[in-house]
C-alpha cells in the first residue's frame, strides 16, 4: 500500500512548525499508526535525514503518550482507540495522511509530533490524592466498598491521561480528564475528608491550564478508555457541593 504522509516537523517550542510530505510504497495494512511513523523514521535515517519525533511506550493501549492528531481527529479514525490501536487498514492505496500533535492552548509543542501535557500532572497534584495513615496494612475488609460502587469508580479511573480530550475539544477543556478523576475519587471511602478541597484545587488548576467545556461532546468519542460523558457534569457538581458545605459551616 502506498500512502502519502504529511507529518508536521517543528524543531523545537519557538521554531516554525510547517507539514513535510513523505511517501511510504511499502506500508501494510496490519501497520499500526506507530509502526507506519517507525516505518518513516526508518525510511529517513537511511537517507541521512532527521527521524520524526514521537512519544511511545507501551503500545498496548495503557499509557496515553502515543497521542497524535490524524486527519484532524485525535489518535485516528476510530473512536475511543489509541494511536497505537489504529491501524493502516483504515485508509485507502494512494491516500494523504496528516498527521500532527496534540492542538489546544494548553498543550506546548515540544519537538515535531511531542507536547507537553505536564499541565494534566498539575491538576493531578493540586488535589489528586487521599490521606492514609502509613503503616501496617489494613484488613481488606475494614473499608466496605460495594461491588457496584467499585465497578463504576473503576470506569472512571480507567483514564489514562492521554490528552486527547483536550486536543478534541474546540476549547481545548480538560473536563473529562478532571471529572473522571474527580469521579473516580468521591466515589471511593478514602479521602472523604479531603474531597471538597480536592475539587476546589483541581478545578480551579484546570481553568487556569486549559479552555472552558465547549459542551458538544467530542471529548467522549476521542477517549480511549472510554470515560462516559458524565464526567464532566462531576466537575461543576464537585465543585458545587463544595462551596454548599463551605457556606453551611
């Protein structure tokens, strides 16, 4: 299969990013997106020539640092899939394939198809923990969790902090990202006594790093882990609830 990439190549945060044209003869349908770029890279070191830049990890659809826009769409043309979860079947011989990182206000462009996405980690730090008291382990039945409750905050915390929610959003909002955290938190008995806070901290982190939610939805189709759209009501909720019980004492 030959396809046509246009790959966006930028050398660094304040050079001028432009698309290069790439042709690969050889790219196979089985290809993932990752394995297409290895490809390229492979292509352009034996030509002397700079390799394209990209994160990757795990490639099975964990960890998130794979995010790339193709097309316009984050990580590919299918939904809720990582980048290194699409593959080349998904274009046609002879089609033109652009890919570029992650777009949104939030998001530096670092080098080529890498952006730094540290401003997920500081919501993250700015309350996305509990307190436990340190040492001895508890008894595993001292905190009664149900089955239900844990299953739902599991769905939740299957978020992987990709960033495609951001990149897919006109606003460039980390909603979903912050409500599945959020979520996932109050859901759970530990740090209970943290949680008003937590949501005070986090929000407000989240509004300074990122855009408002444009309330269309495209960030539930972009994620891998499939976090459901709920989550992002858990932000205004959370942080509702918050300022309720603030007010009440």
């Amino acid at each position: 299969m030959r396809l046509i990439l246009e790959v966006w190549r930028q050398a660094s945060p304040q050079a001028q990013g432009h698309f290069e044209p790439y042709e690969i003869a050889d790219a196979r349908e089985e290809m993932s997106l990752l394995e297409l770029l290895d490809r390229l890279n492979h292509q352009l070191i034996e030509a002397n020539q700079d390799p394209v830049a990209f994160e990757s990890d795990c490639r099975e659809g964990i960890c998130g640092t794979c995010g790339i826009d193709v097309n316009g769409t984050p990580h590919g043309p299918e939904d809720n899939v990582p980048a290194c979860g699409q593959h080349v079947r998904s274009f046609h011989d002879g089609d033109t394939v652009r890919i570029e990182p992650f777009r949104a206000a939030g998001f530096t462009i670092i080098r080529d198809l890498i952006v730094d996405r540290t401003g997920l980690d500081r919501i993250i730090q700015a309350g996305g923990t509990v307190a436990v008291d340190a040492g001895t382990a508890m008894d595993a039945d001292s905190v009664l969790v149900t089955h239900e409750q844990s299953e739902q905050a599991l769905d939740f915390a299957a978020c992987i902090g990709c960033g495609a929610c951001v990149s897919a959003c006109p606003n460039g909002a980390a909603y979903l990202f912050t409500g599945a955290k959020l979520k996932h938190l109050s859901l759970m008995p530990h740090g209970r006594m943290e949680r008003g806070k937590r949501a005070v901290s986090m929000v407000a982190q989240m509004e300074h790093e990122f855009g408002p939610c444009s309330q269309i939805g495209e960030c539930a189709l972009a994620c891998p882990a499939g976090v459901p759209l709920s989550a992002i009501a858990t932000v205004n909720a959370e942080r509702l609830r918050a300022m309720l019980r603030h007010r009440d004492n």
